[in-house]
C-alpha cells in the first residue's frame, strides 16, 4: 500500500514537471516566432530530418532475438 502510493506521487511529480517543461517551452516558442515575424525558418536538410523523426512516433522494436531474419 505505500509502495503504491510512493508510484502515485512520483508519478505525480513527473507529470507536473513535464507540464511545466511543455508550458515554457510552448511559450518559449511563441516569442522566438514572434522575434522571426513573417520570415520562415531556414532549415538544413539534416534539422528538417531531425524536425521529422521527432513530429513521428517511433515504431516499436521486438525484444532482442525475437525478429525474423528470413521473413
């Protein structure tokens, strides 16, 4: 039963860190597109493949040794 309620309030914890992290990153955000104004951001091809293997979820990987090699 404490070990139980320990999980709740780390778990707790961490979500309201991650919502304060979001929140001041979202806002952090907001200004720097404001300083840009209407120009557009000048991306090289390797921050627009990082942009995109971010914007994807990743694809679960099976455990090691349980893949087929002969599929």
């Amino acid at each position: 039963m404490i070990l139980q309620m320990l999980i709740t309030m780390a778990a707790g914890w961490v979500q309201r860190h991650q919502q304060q992290v979001i929140a001041y990153l979202s806002e952090e955000n907001r200004l720097l597109k404001a300083q840009l104004g209407h120009r557009r951001l000048q991306l090289t091809n390797t921050e627009r493949r990082r942009l995109a293997a971010l914007a994807r979820p990743r694809p679960s990987t099976p455990a090691r040794g349980c893949h087929n090699r002969h599929a």
